[in-house]
C-alpha cells in the first residue's frame, strides 16, 4: 500500500496492491475522506469499478465491469444513494434491464 498523511489522517494518493503487485485500489484521500474518482481492480489488472466520491460519500458516476472487460451496470450515485438512471448488461453488452431512481434530498 502506498499513502499519504497530512496531520495523522490520510491524504493524498492512494494505491494498494494485490498479492501478485498489481494495483488493487487507486484514488486520493482529502483531509481523510475518499475524493475524486477511483478504481478497483480484478487481480489481473483489469478494471472491476468506477467510482466518484465527495468528502467520503459515494457521489457521482458509478460503472462495474466484468473480469473480461464488459460493462456490468452503470448509473450515479447522489450523497451515497442511487440516483437518475442505471443500465445492466449482459456478458455480450446488450441491456438487460434499467431503473430510475428520484434524486434523494436532504429535506423531509
């Protein structure tokens, strides 16, 4: 693992490996919370997700593949929740369904 701390909280650039060397987990840390994109990896290398983050919380696009390479689903994520609309696709990339879900809000 290699990381950054400012103050004794992580921040900076994040990269943790597999046990074979290959890059597990990338992204950057802000004053201790997940910020900005980051990527998880399949032990080959290959990408498993795509995601944003806001100050810790999931919050932005969002896309998980299969170890070949193909797109799972896709969608974004609001204040951790999902939001707008998500894909799901079968192994040779063809939709297999989708769902909208509304924006979440803070108020009651």
């Amino acid at each position: 693992m290699e990381e950054s701390f400012q103050a004794g909280v992580r921040h900076g650039p994040f990269v943790e490996y597999h046990r074979n060397g290959k890059v597990a987990r990338q992204g950057r840390y802000v004053n201790g919370s997940q910020d900005g994109p980051w990527v998880l990896r399949y032990e080959s290398g290959a990408v498993e997700e795509e995601a944003e983050y806001r100050d810790g919380v999931a919050h932005g696009r969002f896309a998980a593949y299969r170890a070949d390479g193909s797109k799972r689903s896709e969608g974004r994520r609001c204040a951790g929740a999902p939001c707008g609309t998500w894909r799901t696709y079968d192994a040779r990339g063809h939709l297999e369904g989708e769902v909208t879900y509304e924006t979440p809000t803070l108020a009651p």
